[in-house]
C-alpha cells in the first residue's frame, strides 16, 4: 500500500547553490614580472637613413658620407664646396684628422664696394698699391697706409707715367715723389778733323829768297839751299858771281 512520506526528495527548478557576490581570489597589485629597462639589441637602420651623427655600424646607413669607427655617420667633405655633404645648406663639412668630419657655418661671400683699379691713376693721385697706377708705381712713405701714384724708370718701350716727350727723374729724397722733366737739348754733333794726310804736290816749289829756311835747292828761287855755320839748319844763298836770286 502507498506510503504517506516519499521515500526520494521531489525534483527543485532552482539551482542549488547562490552565485558569489565578489571573485574568490583577490588580484595581485602590481605586474608579475618587471619589464626591460633597454631593448635587448640596437636595431638595424635601413640603407641610406640615418642621418649626420646619428648611429650607425655600415657607411651603407648614412644619407650623405660614412660611417665614422662603426659608431655615427660623419658628413663628406667635398673640395668644391658643394651642397651634397649631408650639412644643412648655412653649413659646410669640414674634414679632421683622427675625428669625425663636422659641420660648421658655410662662409658667406661679401661683395667688395667696387672692385680696385688697375694701371689707371694717374701720378700724383691716391693709391694703395703699384698696380692702381699707370705707372706701377704707388710711393708709401713710413707708417701711411696710403699713397700717391709717380713716374718710374722703365725698360724703352714700358709706359713710365709721363705724358709726351717728358721722361722720369728719380727723386733725391725718401719724402718726395719722382718728377716727370723735360730731357736736356741734344747736343749737335760735332765735325772731326779728317786724319787722312793730303797728298804732297806734285809740282816743285821754287819761290823761297834768300835767306828762307829750306830742305832741297828746289825751294829757293836760287836753286841754292845750304846749310848754315852751325850745320842745325838750311837756308837759301845767291849763287857766286851770278845775280840770279840777288838784290
């Protein structure tokens, strides 16, 4: 006969056991394991990226330039002086001995006022050096730092700084210019005594008188040339008993 009590628990709908309200286990306040302070390796540029003094291992990682000592990229030197060194356009690299090339300030080109005469200032007028003057020649004395233009003596044909037929005269004192003068009068040439003795006369000379010094008889009138007492010279005598030749 059917019992009033059942002997097994009736089937519930609802669960069991009530879910918790919180986690059964606290979270822990910090991070299990501390991170590295540096990456483990330096990583590998790309060619061609890295820039003047930036890092590198292969001269192939520089922009512009090499690799200094497998440590940074150094700019390129270039004796033109051009742009591609890997400085920036206000700045140009300067090579070094032992050290990496470095970048400094490009110079900047000043243009001078205008630029200095050459060979035309004339004598007298101010100068700085002996290629402003016509004549090459700029006199600074002691101490100035300027001058004045003057004549020189040049080789025949070289432009000496005178105008016309005035030639230059060197200057007697350290203080004064040389002088561009007048050349003296040329002299006119003067005639020579011919040496070429004239020849002797044909003709026999028979005009001495009496008297008259003579070497041969032909020089007197009288065809008689003797010498004197004395025998140191000759002269003319009349002929004996014969009045040619006598008063």
């Amino acid at each position: 006969a059917p019992t009033s009590t059942p002997t097994e628990a009736p089937t519930t709908t609802a669960p069991t056991a009530r879910p918790t309200a919180a986690p059964t286990a606290a979270p822990t306040g910090g991070l299990t394991a501390a991170p590295t302070g540096s990456p483990t390796a330096a990583p590998t540029a790309s060619p061609l990226s890295v820039p003047v003094g930036g890092a590198c291992t292969k001269s192939n990682q520089c922009k512009l330039g090499t690799c200094f000592r497998k440590e940074k990229c150094q700019c390129k030197y270039l004796v033109s002086g051009g742009y591609a060194d890997g400085c920036a356009r206000t700045e140009t690299c300067r090579e070094r001995e032992g050290q990496a090339n470095i970048c400094q300030p490009r110079p900047t080109m000043h243009p001078t006022d205008k630029p200095a005469p050459i060979r035309t200032v004339k004598n007298g007028d101010s100068c700085l050096e002996n290629q402003w003057c016509r004549s090459n020649s700029c006199h600074l004395r002691q101490g100035r730092a300027s001058g004045r233009c003057e004549c020189t003596r040049h080789p025949a044909g070289d432009d000496d700084g005178c105008p016309g037929r005035r030639v230059c005269r060197r200057r007697a004192h350290r203080h004064v210019l040389n002088k561009c003068l007048l050349p003296p009068p040329t002299p006119p040439p003067t005639t020579h005594p011919t040496l070429t003795p004239t020849s002797r006369p044909t003709d026999t000379v028979q005009k001495l008188g009496v008297g008259a010094r003579c070497t041969s008889n032909a020089h007197c009138q009288s065809l008689r040339c003797r010498a004197n007492d004395s025998g140191s010279s000759s002269a003319c005598q009349c002929r004996v008993c014969d009045t040619v030749g006598c008063g």
